[in-house]
C-alpha cells in the first residue's frame, strides 16, 4: 500500500467551504466559481496524489474531468446552485 500524507483539510474541502459561504452571503457567481473550483481541485488531488494502484480503466483522465463539470446536473447555473450541490460535492470529496 502506498504511503501518502493524511491531509488535515484539502483545498477542495476550503473551496466548498467559500462556495457555501458566498452562497449565504449572496454571491451565487462567487459562490459557483468556488463550487467548480473545488470539485477541479478534489480530481486534482485524486490523479496527482493519489492514483496509485489505480486500474487501467478507471484513471480519471481530463476529458471524464472536462465531461463531469460540464455536466449541468453537476455544475448548475449560479442561479440554480444550491447548498445541497454544494454540500453533496464536498461530502465527495471528503470521502
């Protein structure tokens, strides 16, 4: 098994943390960047760090990045985001 740092807190999970802060405040434009932000930066971590022993079939490539947030079920319209997008996300991210 490969041995890797255990993250305190990520990026993505920080990113989700503004997303849903900006959401509250009122800001859904900031709050959407920061949405997609961490949902980019939680693929990241996954490929970079953490893609050892990863089946062929199953690495996450930049297209399936590319596909997954172009997805609007995913990434709504920063009038339709809400906080269970952006919960649902960081609950992935972090586990």
């Amino acid at each position: 098994f490969p041995s890797h740092d255990t993250p305190i807190i990520t990026a993505s999970e920080i990113k989700f943390m503004l997303a849903e802060a900006y959401l509250r405040k009122g800001d859904a434009n900031a709050a959407r960047a920061a949405y997609i932000d961490g949902i980019s930066l939680n693929f990241d971590m996954l490929t970079n760090d953490f893609n050892v022993g990863v089946p062929a079939d199953k690495v996450i490539t930049p297209a399936m990045k590319s596909s997954f947030l172009a997805n609007p079920v995913v990434v709504p319209t920063a009038a339709n985001l809400s906080l269970s997008h952006i919960m649902l996300q960081k609950y992935i991210a972090l586990y």
